[in-house]
C-alpha cells in the first residue's frame, strides 16, 4: 500500500462536533482580522507534532498561525471565513521582525 492514496466517501464520515472541523472544509476559506483586514485564504493545515498551524495567505506570501481558540476565535464554514485574533498577528508579525533582523547580521 505504500505510495497509495487512500480515499473515503465523505458520507462515509462521522459529523464533526460543534468545535472540531475536518482540514479539507477550512482549505480555501478567507481569513480575516479580528478588525476586518484581509489576510487571504486558507492554503493548508499543518500539524507537525506540536498543534495544528493554519497557513493562511495568498500571491505565494503566506504566515502561520497556531490552530487555536485564541489565535483563531472565529470559524463560519457556511460562510468560507476564519477570523484570526489581534494578538496572533501581532505575535507574527513580531517574530518575522526578528527574522528580518537576523538576516540582516
């Protein structure tokens, strides 16, 4: 079986309770800021071992956030949107601060 896909009906599926989501309903939605900013869409969730991470962006640029209630307190898969919160944004955008400033050295 190795190198093999395996693939199951959707119908085939238990229904997700309130809270939980399957990956494939999430990929694709737009992400907004808690304040309404764009931020792009869904491209993929990771789970590396550590939590899952939603990568979120669009144009080939794209952030990480943790798959959290706290950075991530809005989900309406009706409507195709995820809110990311404030405070993961801010995070973000201070570690890719150090980044650049690690670069710079």
């Amino acid at each position: 079986m190795r190198g093999k896909r395996l693939m199951v009906e959707r119908s085939a599926l238990p229904e997700e309770d309130e809270d939980e989501f399957y990956h494939v309903d999430l990929i694709g939605c737009r992400a907004e800021s808690e304040d309404g900013e764009a931020l792009g869409a869904v491209q993929a969730v990771h789970d590396f071992g550590a939590g899952p991470l939603l990568e979120v962006g669009e144009n080939g640029k794209t952030r990480l956030f943790p798959f959290t209630k706290d950075a991530v307190p809005r989900i309406d898969i009706a409507g195709r949107l995820v809110v990311i919160a404030t405070a993961a944004l801010a995070e973000e955008d201070e570690d890719e601060t150090k980044r650049g400033d690690d670069e710079t050295r």
